[in-house]
C-alpha cells in the first residue's frame, strides 16, 4: 500500500493564472482550483523533503500546505518559472548541518549561477550569517540516482529543441513541459500507478503537449491514473474535467498523489 503522497504545489503554466489584464473564463472565475501558481511537485523522501523545481511562488506554496523543510531540490531545466523560487530555500539551508542539495544537468546549474550569483560567489560581501544560503550542487544525467534515500529515475524528454528532464518516483512519473518523449524513455514510463503529464491547452503548442496529444500518451502508456499539469489561463478546470475520460484528472494546486 502506497505511505507516502506526492504534492502538486503549482498546476499553471509559465504565466500562473490568473493573469492581470486576461479575460478567459479562468481568469474571470471565483473557483479555487482555477487559480494555479507555477509548476512543481514536494516529494517526502526517507531522509527528508525534496522539491521538483523551484517556482516563483514556493515560499507560498510551501507555506500553503504547511511544509516545514525542504532539504534538496532536482531540476527538470532552467526556464524562470521553473527555478526562480530559489532563494526561497535559504532559510531551510540554515536549519540543516549540511548545503541543500541542488540536482540539475550541467546547462541548469549554469543558469542558476548567474540568476543567484550572490549564492555561490566566494568573494561577495556577506552583510550578516543568513545573507547567503548554503547549496551544493550535484550533477546529474539520464542514469537512475538517489535523493534522501529515495531513488529516482530520470527521463529525458523534449521541450521543442531544447532536451530537458521528468522524474520517476516509485510507480509515479513527472513529465511537465514536454512536446516529445524520445523513444528510449518509453520503457521508464510503463507499469505507472500515476503519470503526472503537461497538458497545456487546446490549441497545439510548439514546446508543450496540447490536451490531446497528452491523452494520447496517456492511451499509450497506460497508467492506472493520469493527471494533466502545466496547465495555462486557457484552460477552465470544471469544463476540463468533464470532459476527461476515466482515470484521467486535471491538476489543481494542492492536488496529492499517494506513491
């Protein structure tokens, strides 16, 4: 039996919704899962909690759901509304005798230096004890690791042009931001209990799966359950929903997974 859940601490897509200025039904409407802050996913592992990315909105997200520590953080790719959220880790770097771990391939820890340089610059004024958070990097690929005692299996997948990882934890994968699944990541993604699938819309996409093409992979691979992620302003989840087929669920922020 599945003893631990998988967070979706945000559901939106680059934007958030709802969007100042925008008129969809989304963004006009009162209802709480119509409001989806940027992507990403808190993992509870056996040494601690980790996040899948680091959205603009964390510090909220993580006080939302009552998450006291974060200790490592992995890394799909570098886009803002995937990593901008960083520093909100700060304060869990000081309740920890070691540096938050920050799991990322080689591109995503360049960009991450150069958007929090002040963390990682040796020779940068340090005003007071807690200016600087504590992070270590680890480098990671498409070969299975380990975060907090909890092995993960990456999986390569295409963000239009630009290679980019999903996560599978257990018998639950996270895939957000894609627009095609290589052939040789295929067999990481059968015998899922959940598949965590970006879905951004309707209309086709150059970076990202429509709704359909994601109910085709999810025809395909066949999971027991599927939730579509990533979801942008376009999308209005009451009418999402009832179209769905079975097994089939839109995200909400807050949505759990048990794994």
């Amino acid at each position: 039996m599945p003893s631990r859940v998988l967070t979706i601490l945000g559901c939106g897509s680059s934007t958030g919704t709802p969007i100042p200025g925008c008129n969809t039904d989304a963004c006009r409407s009162d209802h709480p899962r119509n409001s989806r802050t940027r992507t990403g996913v808190l993992v509870p592992a056996p040494e601690g909690n980790f996040v899948i990315d680091t959205p603009p909105e964390l510090r909220m997200q993580l006080v939302r759901e009552r998450v006291e520590q974060v200790d490592a953080a992995i890394f799909t790719h570098a886009h803002a509304d995937h990593i901008f959220g960083l520093d909100d880790l700060r304060i869990c770097s000081f309740r920890r005798t070691a540096p938050v771990e920050l799991c990322c391939e080689p591109p995503v820890e360049e960009a991450l230096r150069r958007a929090f340089h002040y963390a990682f610059d040796d020779t940068a004024e340090k005003t007071h004890a807690w200016a600087v958070p504590k992070f270590a990097f680890r480098e990671i690929a498409t070969e299975p690791f380990e975060v907090l005692g909890m092995p993960i299996i990456p999986l390569r997948l295409m963000h239009g042009r630009l290679p980019i990882l999903g996560f599978r934890v257990a018998d639950v994968a996270f895939c957000s931001d894609v627009s095609e699944i290589p052939p040789e990541t295929w067999p990481r993604l059968s015998g899922l209990d959940t598949l965590i699938l970006g879905a951004l819309r309707d209309k086709p996409h150059p970076t990202h799966f429509s709704i359909g093409q994601a109910l085709e992979v999810i025809a395909e691979l066949k999971p027991r359950r599927a939730v579509l992620t990533h979801l942008s302003c376009q999308v209005e989840y009451e009418e999402l929903s009832s179209r769905l087929p079975d097994g089939v669920v839109a995200a909400y922020d807050g949505l759990t997974v048990p794994f």
